[in-house]
C-alpha cells in the first residue's frame, strides 16, 4: 500500500519520463509519438497538484538566497538544497535549478 506521497512521487516520476519522451520524439521527428505521450501526460497531470510558475519560485529564492546569508557561487548547492526541500512536490526541479543559475 502506498503513501500520498509515494503515489505523488510516481505520477512525477510518470510524467517525467513523458515529458523527456516528448522532447526526445520532437527532435527525431516523430510527431505520432508526440502526441501519445502527450495525451499520456495530460492524464498523468490531472492528478497531480499544480506547480509554481517560475516567478514564484524566484520570489522564493532570493528569499531563501538572503535568509541563509548566501553571497558566493560556491555556496549555489546549499541555496539548491534548501529551495528543493522546501519547494518538494510543489515546484518542478528543473525550473528551481534554473532560477538558483540566474541568481549568480
């Protein structure tokens, strides 16, 4: 039996593989393949919670950059760890490691 939060763990995990297959199937040129996993992650999507927008999570991170007092790039993974626990399950990773590289 599975946990909330074990199920949610899976549907991200489902929906991301449907989303790097979308990418992988518009560079070869495979638009029939597209739409499946697009279809597929439609599905997939109405089941899991609404994530940030990108300006939300920026909001965040500078929050969080100036809360923990980070100045220096070499503190970027501690910012990174911070901002993902926090932001689990609400935000996309990907979006989050792009918002920290903007910051410095």
């Amino acid at each position: 039996i599975l946990t909330d939060e074990d199920v949610l763990a899976v549907l991200s995990r489902l929906a991301k593989q449907r989303k790097d297959s979308v990418e992988q199937f518009k560079k070869g040129g495979r638009e029939d393949l597209v739409k499946e996993e697009e279809a597929e992650l439609a599905i997939l999507e109405t089941y899991l919670p609404k994530l940030m927008d990108r300006s939300e999570v920026e909001k965040i991170a500078k929050s969080k950059k100036e809360e923990l007092a980070i100045i220096d790039v070499a503190q970027k993974g501690l910012l990174m760890s911070a901002l993902m626990k926090e932001l689990k399950g609400k935000a996309d990773g990907s979006v989050v490691k792009e918002v920290v590289d903007s910051l410095f």
